[in-house]
C-alpha cells in the first residue's frame, strides 16, 4: 500500500506530445543556473504515498526563491524548473495531462 501512486489508478489516459505547462512569454533570453537546477533534481517528487506533496511544494519554492533571473518573473523559473522537480509517477501524472492544461503557477 506503501507504495501505490497518490492518485486513482483506474482511468485510462492518453499521452500528450506536448507539454501541459505553457510557459509565458518572456521579454529576455536567459539560462537556467547548473546549481538551481541540480537542488530542484536534489528535491524530486516521486508520487508515491510515503512522499508528502506539500512538503515538496514549500521545498521547491524554498529553493526558487534563493535565484533571481534578471528582468524574468519568478513564476515564469517556477513553471520552467516544475516539471525537473518530479520523477516516476509525479512526472507520468504531469505527462499524461493535456496540453496546455497549466497556464499560471497558481493553476499548476
């Protein structure tokens, strides 16, 4: 029991190509840090019962907070960084969502 996924097995579900978050539009080019990057992967979420979501949440959050991107909104790193921050069925559940589900960090 310990190890089944957080949410109902029992629906059938068809992979989207594409991303369910859609990343606003950003005036700047810029470059995610190697070592933001390594701490979000350091802090993934893996969907299993034992795993508290909120717990990983707040750590995201913790960790997103300490980079700032020049003239770039936080919520644009956040949904950037999101999907590196979850493994096995997290990021399965994230996949198999449709396209363009997620528009906002307060929808995600």
């Amino acid at each position: 029991m310990d190890d089944e996924p957080i949410w109902d097995v029992d629906r059938v579900v068809a992979l989207t190509p594409s991303s369910a978050i859609t990343i606003p539009e950003t005036t700047n080019e810029f470059v995610i840090k190697g070592n933001h990057l390594t701490l979000i992967k350091g802090n993934q979420l893996d969907g299993r019962t034992k795993t508290d979501p909120h717990k990983h949440i707040h750590e995201f959050l913790r960790i997103c907070d300490m980079f700032k991107y020049r003239d770039t909104k936080n919520e644009v790193v956040r949904l950037m960084m999101f999907p590196w921050s979850l493994t096995g069925e997290a990021k399965t559940w994230l996949d198999e969502l449709n396209e363009g589900t997620i528009d906002t960090w307060d929808e995600l």
